[in-house]
C-alpha cells in the first residue's frame, strides 16, 4: 500500500492544495493531509479548525484523510503514520529550492521515506496561503482560489476581526 504525508500548516488550504490532494490521491493508496504548526507563521485559525475545514473541502476523495500534528518532526509523523512518501506542491523555482533543502534534510533523518514533488498547475502557480490572508485582511476578493466552505469561513473570521477591533 503507498501511503503518502501531504504536511502543511494550511492557513488557508487553497484550491492550489486542492488540486496537488486530488491528484495525489489518483497516484497513491491514501493520502495524509498532515496540519502542522508552522512556528514562523501566525495563523487565522487552531489546528483543529484547519483540520475540520479540510475535511470538508476533500469529502469526496474516500482515500484521504487529515490529522493534526504539532510537537514532532514531519518525517517522525510520517514513520508513525506508516507513509512512505512525502507529498510536497510546487509553485515556482523558489519553492524548489526551499523544498530541495527540506528533502535532503529529511533524507538524512529518514532515508526510507521519499519526497514526490508536484508541479502546480499554472492557475494556482502564483497563489499562497500567505498572499491569499493579506488579500483577504484588507476585503481583497480571493474567492476563485479558496475551497467554498473555506472561503465563507475566512470571511467570518475576517469580520470578527474587524468587529473586535
């Protein structure tokens, strides 16, 4: 069975990472979208939120499913999930190059488990979660390039925001 470990913090899962899911989940037995807590970003949301709007905006794939990681290595998860693969997205030469250290990294602590790269598709090359919640703070329209329910749960969080302010 091939299972591989999609690990992001996902703040906001995009139809960038939509897409990379739905793709992975045509090549391999099951996928793991790992929510991780990214230390050098601030997020919108809880992990447990992430997790529970993730769920929703990958339903309809039955070979896939989400948990929420926050105090171990990406490659520690993936041994004790039993993935063999790590599944990472990317967008531009940039994200190589920053993934390329990642994986070699990851290679030297875990060498059984292999990197799979996707490229994304040119309409989601240019988007980020970051670029998506800057846009997003100052009532900037996303809306092409974030799943529905995701989407409406931004602009709730959004307009809390604002309310409290």
């Amino acid at each position: 069975m091939k299972k591989a470990l999609f690990p992001g913090s996902f703040d906001p899962f995009t139809k960038g990472h939509l897409d990379t899911v739905e793709r992975a989940a045509r090549l391999f037995d099951e996928v793991i979208i790992g929510v991780f807590i990214n230390t050098s970003k601030a997020g919108w949301f809880s992990a447990a939120e992430r997790t529970e709007l993730i769920q929703t905006a990958v339903a309809h794939l039955p070979n896939v499913r989400v948990v929420t990681q926050d105090s171990e290595l990406t490659v520690t998860a993936a041994q004790k999930l039993g993935a063999d693969f790590l599944l990472r997205g990317i967008r531009s030469v940039k994200d190589y190059e920053y993934e390329k250290d990642i994986m070699t990294m990851n290679n030297h602590l875990a060498s059984e488990i292999e990197t799979v790269f996707l490229l994304a598709k040119p309409e989601y090359s240019h988007i980020s979660s970051s670029l998506l919640k800057e846009v997003l703070l100052f009532n900037g329209d996303v809306k092409k390039y974030l799943p529905p329910a995701i989407y409406e749960a931004y602009l709730r969080k959004r307009d809390t925001h604002e309310k409290a302010k």
